[in-house]
C-alpha cells in the first residue's frame, strides 16, 4: 500500500511509505536534492520492524567533469567533521550505507575524486533520521 507522495518547487521531495501484509513499513522515504557539483538522492530503507535492521541509500547524479569514482563521507553532527563510510573508492553513483544504527541522526556529503585523488568539495549535506 501506497501511503503519500508530497512534491516541491525548488527542491524535488519526495516521502513514500509501504507496507507489507502484516502492516510493517519497508521503505520510508525518498528525498532528491540537486545542488553544486554532485546532486545527492537520498532515501532510508527499514528491512522490518523485527531485526530493526536499517540501511541508508545515497544515489547521485554523475559529475560531469572527469572522475575516477567517489567518497561518501558521514558525521552525527551537521557541518562534520565527517568520517570517510566507503573502504574503496565508490566507482558508481550509488552507496549503500547498511552501518547504521536505530534512533541515530547522520548528516551525509559526497565527494567526486580524479586519478590523482583530488577530491571535489562536499555535495549538499543531506540530514537522515534513522527510526
């Protein structure tokens, strides 16, 4: 079952709920954000209320500049200091976060690297409220 869908001008938003047969949400939400370089796609999946196992998907828009791949940096406080999450760097545009623990907030940023390792400034910080 569908639960909502709610739209905005400026910034595409996005909020979805699911439920299985035994009325447990899975998916939560959805929220696209497009700003500077990388433009950052978030959503928050919660595999069950049971295992309250939960995992973060970050999916991008590709920079258009040339990149080797990309790191994905996170902190529990906004403005960081961030902690690289990926152990190599990220050769898609999209990281699964499955680190994550119930009742903590994580404020995530991207950042595109080139052969030498430069890193591009961070994206837009993207704010994630795990239940």
């Amino acid at each position: 079952m569908r639960l909502n869908t709610i739209s905005m001008s400026s910034q595409a938003v996005r909020l979805d709920a699911w439920f299985n047969k035994a009325g447990t949400a899975f998916c939560v939400a959805a929220v696209v954000i497009a700003v500077g370089l990388v433009a950052v796609k978030q959503s928050l999946v919660q595999l069950s209320e049971s295992s309250k196992k939960h995992k973060v998907t970050l999916t991008w828009i590709p920079s258009a500049s040339k990149v080797t791949g990309y790191n994905v940096y996170r902190s529990t406080r906004s403005g960081g200091p961030y902690e690289k999450v990926n152990k190599s760097l990220v050769r898609e545009s999209k990281y699964v976060d499955e680190s994550v623990a119930s009742g903590k907030t994580y404020y995530y940023v991207v950042r595109s690297a080139d052969e030498q390792g430069h890193e591009s400034p961070n994206s837009k910080e993207i704010l994630i409220v795990v239940p």
